[in-house]
C-alpha cells in the first residue's frame, strides 16, 4: 500500500469489443448528460434529453444508469480517479506533511479550476441530491493518512487526532469550493484560497500558541 492508501491494481484483461461499445455509449450518455447539466441545470434536464443528445434510445439509458441521480455519483468516482491520477503524477508521498497537503489542496483546486462552469453546475446538483451525506469520506480518508503519517514523524503536537484533522481539512474544502463556485475570480483564486484555509488550520489565529502546546 502506497502513501495515500491506494494499492497497486493487477492488469486488467483486454477488452472484447462488445464490452468496448458499451463503455463508448455509457460514456457517450455521462458526456451528453454533463453538457446538458452545465448548460441548462440538473433540475432542468430529463432524461429523455440525455437519451437524444448521446443518440441512442429512451431505454438504453436504463441499461446503463437506474436514475438521473446516478450520473453523479460517476461524476463524483471520475473526481476521485483524476485525483488520485494528479497525486501520483505530483510524488505525493515526498516531502514534510506541510508540503504534502499543500500539493494535495493544489491538485484539488486545479481540477476544479479547469472547467468553472461544470463545476459549478455539478455541485450544485450534487448537493441538492443529498450527496455530501452519502458520499464516503474519500478526502477525509486521504487527508487523515497525510496527517497520520506527520504525527508518526514527530511534525505535530501530541494529541492531535489525524481523523479529526482529516475532516476538519475535507469540511474547509468543501466550504471554501462552494463559496468559489458562487463568486469564481480570477484564475487560480480557488488554488490560493485552499492554500491559505490551510495554513490558518495547521497554524491556528492566535499570535503566539497557548502556553504547554508547540506548532504543527
């Protein structure tokens, strides 16, 4: 198990072509379904548009997806993959705790930041549908193993709960992503914001640290 808790996947077998088209007309039906939400809202979307736009039959879409709902919680696995892809890419695992999850908040605002609007309209929807209640705690997780691993190096005080600060960092980002979505800025504004929620968890906003506690 690597640094984020994620194992090493054996080789999957090759595809025969019946399964390859399947997953060209469930992705066709994701893809038609992210630009018609994007661009006239979830609420506002059927599916028998989803089922015109990717080409293909009211029925088929139920070969695929039991409900509308559904497509977001495959937005919300596709979220996860990239991210995942985007750590890896970025070594993760080298450096102090600090650096670690300050390239995790980074490859989080980056993919947010390279499509506003799909973001935007996705988490809306994804809130709506409850999902934040039902999703697993996939960034907590992730973030609590970072924490983890700084407490096991000596890199903060004793005490401190790696599954507390896990979700208090999972709670800043979700906060500070909706708070972007609804007034985006200037490119890269998500990117500094989650880099400055941070900081102000790790250091805290006293002047001095109280007295018997040393900073992170």
């Amino acid at each position: 198990m690597n640094s984020t808790g994620a194992e090493a996947a054996p080789e999957a077998a090759p595809l025969g072509r019946r399964e390859r088209n399947k997953l060209r007309v469930r992705e066709r039906l994701y893809t038609a379904a992210l630009t018609l939400f994007t661009e006239q809202g979830y609420d506002e979307t059927s599916i028998d548009e989803i089922a015109e736009r990717a080409d293909v039959a009211r029925g088929t879409f139920f070969n695929y997806f039991q409900r509308k709902e559904d497509l977001l919680g495959t937005w919300g696995e596709k979220r996860r993959d990239k991210l995942r892809g985007s750590l890896a890419a970025d070594a993760l695992g080298a450096g102090a705790t600090r650096t670690r999850l300050q390239r995790c908040m980074r490859a989080l605002g980056k993919m947010n930041e390279e499509d506003q609007k799909e973001t935007g309209a996705m988490l809306m929807a994804w809130v709506r549908a409850g999902r934040p209640l039902l999703e697993e705690p996939y960034l907590a997780e992730l973030f609590s193993e970072l924490v983890a691993d700084g407490v096991r190096r000596g890199e903060f005080r004793e005490g401190i709960r790696p599954d507390q600060v896990g979700n208090a960092l999972r709670d800043l980002y979700l906060g500070t992503l909706y708070r972007w979505c609804m007034n985006p800025g200037r490119k890269g504004a998500l990117t500094k914001e989650l880099l400055a929620v941070l900081d102000l968890l790790l250091y805290g906003v006293f002047a001095e640290p109280e007295p018997g506690t040393t900073r992170a």
